[in-house]
C-alpha cells in the first residue's frame, strides 16, 4: 500500500523534501512537506546548523518580465518555494547575521539543500538591515532646543516650537515622503558626488541634485540648513566610521508563512507611487487580471502587469490641452550622481492615484490642462458648488481608462485631485482628496456622468465648515483668520490629504496635514454642497486628557465599522473611534481637541531617534490601508501601515496590539505608498489571495542594485505554515 502511494507520487512528479526529525519538526498537514512539479524546496543549514526565520530567495530572468519569489524558513531550516513558473532559477539565501550565499541554479519539481554564510562580522551583517535601523542613528535636536532661536541662533526656525513638529518636516511631511533615509544610497556619500572640505559641505550639496533638488532645498530650509546639515553630516562621519545600529529581529511565527512573488515593470526611470488590482467594494472583482500603476511625476503612462504571463505593458495617458505643464520644465538645480544634468521624469499627466469601479474600469487623479478653471467654477458662475464656494485653479483633475475599450477618457474638475474613492452609493460616488491644499473637498457623480457625459453637471465641491452653532444645520459662517461666532457656523481653512468613505454611514473622513494634523469627518446631507458639514478631530498632541500623544497625520483608511485608521509621524498606526466621544462633536468647544478618548495609538515596528523620548519609532509610514475583507489571511478589518524605513507591510492584529512585519528583503529598499487586497479565487485557499503593493520611491536607483533598479510589483500571500503548497 506504501509503495503504490510512493509510485503514485513520483509518477505525478512529486519528490519527498529531506527533513530534520525532532521535536519540534514542523510539518504541513502532520507529514513531511512534498515538492510537487512546481515547487523548489529543502534545507538551510549553516556552520552553526539549521538556520530558522531566513530568507530563500529564487530569481529568473527567462520570462516576459523578471520574476523573484521569496519565501521564510521554518524553526528546522526547511523550506519551500511554491508555484514557480517552468524557468530556470537561481537561488540563494538572505538572512540577519548572514550574509548573502553564493546562488545555486534550480528548477521546480527539485530539492536544492542550500548553505548560508554566517556574515564574518557585525559591520558585513549591518549591510542587510532596513533603512529605519540606520536612520534611528540620526541624532535629531533635543526637546531643550525648542523653540528654535533662528539662522544666528542655534540654526532652527523661529516659528519650531517643539521637537515633535520638526519631526513631523524630517519624516512624513518633507523627506521622508519620497524615498528611504538610512538606505545605503543615502547613509553614504557617493564618490561621484565630488570632493569636499567636509560632510556639511558634501550634504549641502547634495541635496541640490537632479530634479527634485529644489524641494529638498525647501525642505531644508523648514528644517533650519544651519541645524540641520551639521546633524546629517554628523550621521553619515558616525557610521563611516564604524558606528553601527541594532540588529532586527528574524521573522517569527505568521512572519514566516508569508510567500512574496515579484515582477518588474515601468522602466528604471520611472518612479510608481501606488497600484490597483480591484475594486476596493469587491475584491473579487478582476480576479487574475492586470495591475494598474500610477508614474506620478515620472511618466505619462500606466503601468500594466499581467501576473499570469509575467508580462508588462503600458497605458498611454493623454492630456486635453497641449499647455499642460510637464515635469520636464523642473529645472535641475545640480547634476545626479546617477543621472547627471538628464531630466528623467517628463510628464504632462502626473497621474497620482488609480482606482478600480465596479465595472472594472480604472480611475486616475490626472493632470488634463493648466491650472486655471474654466469659468463655471469660478465667481459669477451659476454651479451650485460655484456659487457657494467658488475655485479659480486646479492642479489636478480625473481620468478614467476603459480595459474593454483600450480608451482613455478625460474629466475636467474645477477641484484638484491626489488620492480618489468609491462611495457605496446608488450613484457611485467617486470622492477626491487635493492633496492638502484648495481648501474643498471634490465629488464626481460616475452614474450620473456615465448616462450624460455632462462633466460640469456630474461634479461638485464643498468647502470644510463646522457647526459651531450646533443647530445641526448649514448657516452663514465665519472665515478660519476671524473668531469664533457662537451663533454663526465656521469654515476651516483645511483639504484632505487621504480620504476614505465610512461603509456604516456613508460619512467621509479625510486627513489633514500639518502639526499637530487631524482627521475631519464630512457629513454631505441630503443635498451636497449647500448641506456638507464637518466635524474635525485633531491628534492627541500636548493634551492632558490623551494618555499618549501623537502627531501629524498622512494616509488613512476606515474599517467595515466606521473606525478610522491613520499613520502618524510620531512612529504610530492610530484608530479613531468616534463612537467614544464623551462631550458634544459640534458647537463652540468642538473645534479639535475634544475627544481624546476617541484616538488610540499603536507604536510601530523599529527603534526610535537618538535623543527622542517620546514613545514612537523612527519610522514614518506613508499611508495605510485596511484589509476589510480577510484578502490576506490575518482575519476582516486587520489595519496595514506602510513601512517605509522598515522595507514592510506591517499587518496591526488589533485584539493583541501586535504587527506582523511583511518585510521584502530583496532588492533592500522597499518602499510603499499604498497597497490593495484581491481574491482571485475564494475555494482555493491561502493560493486565491493576497495583498498587492508596488515600490513607491521617487528613486528605485537607490534601491539595491542601484541605477537600472526599476519599479516592481509585489504579491504578499500568507500560508498556514512556511512549507504549505
């Protein structure tokens, strides 16, 4: 009977993987893991024996787009790669304190025993840690430097109270917002930078390159150049001089059923800053089907990626009026050390952000033309939105792209755009940040353009205005520079950042950007914009009645019960629970601070700053996302963060306050600034499902492998034990 169970087996090209017995032997299903015709698989060992939580890394470049599949090792070193495309591999193994092994050529269908190499010191092992290990070396200004006494003092801006607000610029709302600090691209100077009298001068300068250097000299000068370039220079002569940061923990428990499959797409300079596999409604919508980029600055195309055939194509995305500035235009302050005086990114579009409908079209915050409206938003216009709050510019519009039809089809918005969502309404609502700035906030009735094509008559704005008076009411208000009137309204001079739609009640929340930051919840009424009101909820910052504190908002998302998710600067993924609000949400009082109960703060995975304090982590994550429907395995409404220093998703298990670190170890240099669950089949397992995600950074050459390195899509799947088929 065992024999024809062996025969059977090998006749259907399954091999038995070699493992070690003991004790604590995990097996899959209660036997010995199998390698089917599909799967590569065996043993990690090292001098030191079996090497447990390491990563097996298989790579090929024989198909349409070059693929890697990462998976974890088990306690007993065993593991399995699963679901390989026919091609040949090669893999090796990556780990802390390893360094890389020298890779072997595989196949799917063999077992491949592989030897790690035990890194031969401290220094060789560091190479491998995450940015936001080397970044917590930062020796940030201390609390007793605050407020700042300006260029002729200690070099910090006047206008810096505190050490939290300057942190809220370092991280989330000035450098940290586009790529890594701490990668190994920014933790050294380059040689090709050029020769300096010193590291000041060497980070003085290099800020100026390529076409962003005009924004990180303005963030700079937030930050205070006399404070803060000595603080950079300081960092970067400490670690070439040996100084090294603590070592990251191996992956544990779930961290180690995660399977990772990768593939390259765009082009190296290209940057991506999010993707979309479905509806965020429906994530069986499009299930196996392409994923859609957003080039951002970068690029006037969507990327496209077949998972299935591992192919890349792309999208062209057109502008309404040839006038439409271009990213081009951006001066280059000083030459790239990896592009010298080119100016790669050359778009008129600047798409930001996709989304898919329900009918499998794809929605995109696009540019179409310059910034000046066309008169039915401006003053004088008889639009309903206009006449109540009108808008004179726009940087930023919508575009939506037809996979049936191959068309791509322009919306003109007097509101700007930056990050859109579905509503789940009889209309489809597509509701839209502007990034932060414009000070309204933007709709589009889909149903409603789709029947009419009417792009004025289908849209609409409102600005923020609070109930102050408390009458549950829209009325004559106040502008946000005069007083509060106890028996007028007040409008609030804030946009959204993120925005997201409450499936409880229809409500949209919103982040605001900014120290201490806040989320605003938008109640549109019965008849949008003259009925829209606000309610604001500022972070729980210096506040007595918070029993922990925390600042500056970016990203947000809500679960299925209407409880709010937002990354913060601080190093937290915070809720807000407004359901807990003690006092009353409108009238004179209710104007930021007045539910400190309702805010709950989860400190993120990574250490904290030299000198800092507070409770926290270095880490700023970008954005976050909740998976409402369980299309990753951790269960509904388990909250994602981004984490942009810790090359990870990290998955908060809410009931226990803990993370589940999804890190990418290869190429080092993850960065993220959205993600989005799909389940391409529901009968098939932890195999049907899984969450997407895109590197993100404005630089992919200062991720490994350097400049050619390009954008890459990413599949997280999570199994119920590291040798699961």
């Amino acid at each position: 009977m065992i024999k024809r169970a062996l025969y059977a087996l090998i006749a259907a090209g399954v091999i038995l993987l070699f493992s070690i017995s003991g004790p604590n032997a995990q097996r899959s299903s209660g036997e010995a893991s199998l390698i089917g015709g599909d799967d590569i698989g065996g043993v990690v060992t090292s001098a030191k024996g079996p090497e447990a939580g390491v990563w097996v890394i298989a790579e090929t470049a024989d198909l349409p787009s070059k693929f890697v599949k990462i998976v974890v090792t088990d306690d007993q070193g065993r593991y399995l790669l699963p679901q390989l495309p026919k091609a040949n591999y090669k893999v090796w193994v990556r780990g802390y304190g390893l360094v890389d092994s020298p890779p072997a050529d595989a196949a799917p269908g063999k077992a491949v025993n592989l030897t790690a190499a035990v890194a031969p010191n401290s220094r060789a092992a560091a190479e491998y840690y995450p940015a936001i290990y080397w970044f917590s070396l930062l020796r940030v200004p201390d609390k007793s430097e605050f407020p700042g006494t300006g260029p002729k003092g200690n070099g910090i801006p006047l206008n810096m109270k505190s050490q939290g607000q300057w942190l809220h610029l370092l991280k989330t709302d000035s450098c940290w917002s586009c790529h890594q600090i701490g990668d190994k691209a920014s933790r050294e100077i380059p040689k090709s930078l050029g020769h300096f009298d010193s590291s000041t001068a060497a980070w003085a300068r290099r800020i100026l390159s390529g076409q962003a250097g005009n924004n990180m000299v303005g963030g700079l000068g937030q930050l205070g150049p006399e404070r803060a370039l000595p603080m950079f220079a300081d960092w970067t002569d400490r670690i070439a001089a040996g100084e090294l940061p603590p070592p990251p923990p191996r992956p544990q428990g779930a961290e180690r059923n995660i399977v990772i499959t990768e593939w390259d797409w765009a082009d190296p300079k290209a940057y991506l800053h999010d993707e979309i596999s479905t509806d965020k409604r429906n994530p069986m919508l499009n299930a196996n089907g392409a994923i859609y980029g957003a080039g951002e600055l970068s690029v006037d195309y969507l990327p496209v990626l077949d998972p299935v055939g591992a192919v890349a194509s792309q999208v062209r995305v057109p502008v309404r009026d040839p006038k439409t500035p271009s990213s081009a235009d951006d001066k280059i302050a000083a030459p790239s050390p990896y592009w010298g005086d080119e100016a790669i990114w050359r778009s008129q579009a600047n798409v930001h952000n996709p989304m898919f409908d329900a009918q499998g079209r794809v929605w995109i915050t696009s540019r179409i033309r310059p910034s000046e409206n066309p008169a039915f938003c401006q003053e004088g216009s008889s639009h309903p939105s206009a006449v109540l709050f009108p808008l004179k510019t726009s940087g930023r519009q919508l575009a939506v792209y037809d996979p049936k039809t191959k068309q791509v089809t322009l919306i003109n918005t007097c509101f700007g755009t930056h990050h859109l969502v579905f509503a789940e309404d009889r209309n489809n609502t597509l509701w839209t940040s502007s990034g932060g700035g414009g000070g309204a906030v933007g709709w589009l009735n889909t149903k409603m353009f789709d029947e009419t094509h009417d792009e004025e008559k289908s849209q609409g704005w409102t600005a923020l205005i609070l109930d102050t008076n408390a009458n549950g009411k829209r009325d004559e208000y106040v502008e946000p520079d005069q007083p509060i009137d106890p028996t007028k309204d007040k409008r609030i001079n804030a946009a959204f950042y993120g925005v997201t739609v409450s499936p409880a009640d229809g409500s949209i929340w919103g982040t605001v950007l900014g120290f201490p930051g806040a989320v605003v919840r938008l109640n549109p009424g019965p008849n949008p914009p003259a009925t829209a009101l606000a309610e604001i909820y500022e972070l729980p910052w210096n506040n007595p009645n918070a029993p922990v504190h925390g600042f500056s908002p970016r990203g947000l998302d809500i679960d299925r019960n209407g409880v709010v998710w937002t990354v913060m600067a601080s190093g937290h993924l915070a809720s807000f629970d407004r359901r807990k609000c003690k006092g009353p949400l409108n009238g004179p009082t209710a104007t930021g601070q007045h539910c400190p109960e309702g805010w709950t703060l989860y400190q993120l995975p990574g250490p904290q700053f030299q000198g800092v304090t507070d409770p926290g982590s270095a880490e700023a994550s970008y954005y976050d996302w909740v998976d409402q429907f369980d299309t990753l395995g951790l269960g509904k409404n388990v909250p994602i963060a981004t984490g942009n220093g810790n090359d990870a998703l990290l998955a908060l298990l809410p009931d226990s306050g803990k993370f589940v670190v999804l890190r990418v170890p290869y190429p080092m240099g993850f960065y993220a600034k959205g993600m989005d669950g799909r389940i391409d089949d529901p009968k098939a397992g932890w195999k049907g499902r899984g969450l997407w995600a895109t590197y993100g950074t404005r630089t992919p050459f200062h991720a490994e492998g350097g400049k050619g390195t390009t954008s890459k899509v990413l599949h997280f799947q999570l199994r119920p034990d590291p040798l699961a088929h």
